[in-house]
C-alpha cells in the first residue's frame, strides 16, 4: 500500500485538475456559443469533448473504476463523429452561400 500523504497528495492534484478542467469548459461553451465566427464554434466543440474526455480520464484514476475509460473512449468516438458532421455542414452551407454570391454577380 502507498503511502498516505502521497495518496492524498494525488487526490489534491485530481481534484485540482477536474476544477480546473471544469472552468475551461465552461469558457469553451462560451466561446462555442458566443462565436464570432462559425469555425470558433467548431473548434470549440471539439475542445469542450476533449476536456470531458480527460475529466473522464481523470475520474477513472480517481474513483479507481476501469470501465470509465471505456465510456471514455467511447465518447471520443462520438465527439469525433460529432465534429466531423458539424464541419460538412458548415462546409454545405459555406458552398451555398458562395454559389448564391458568384450568381448575384
């Protein structure tokens, strides 16, 4: 068994690191809402999955369960995908629009 202040030392640098992972978070979300611009938002999003994947990460070390790393995994398949979508159709539209532009012209 480790040693106890080293334990808790550990548990302090976790707790730390989810809060301060949870207030990134929610400066993503701002920036994801907030834009100003369509690709912010974007890459927002991408950022505000990876932060929850990492706060996932880090629970599964702190509550010493395995199977957390598993939905981790499966959710950064899905905010893979996610983002993937999102850019196809911000790229659909970004190629309307600029169709419209070139025959107004």
């Amino acid at each position: 068994m480790a040693d106890p202040v080293l334990q808790n030392a550990y548990h302090v640098l976790f707790v730390g690191a989810i809060i301060f992972l949870a207030v990134m978070l929610v400066c993503c979300f701002i920036r994801a809402v907030r834009g100003p611009k369509v690709a912010d938002r974007i890459v927002a999003t991408n950022m505000i999955g990876t932060i929850v994947m990492v706060i996932i990460a880090i629970l599964s070390l702190l509550l010493k369960e395995g199977y957390l790393v598993d939905i981790c995994i499966i959710y950064a398949m899905i905010s893979f995908l996610a983002v993937i979508v999102l850019t196809k159709v911000y790229m659909g539209v970004y190629l309307e629009r600029k169709k419209k532009k070139e025959e107004e012209k």
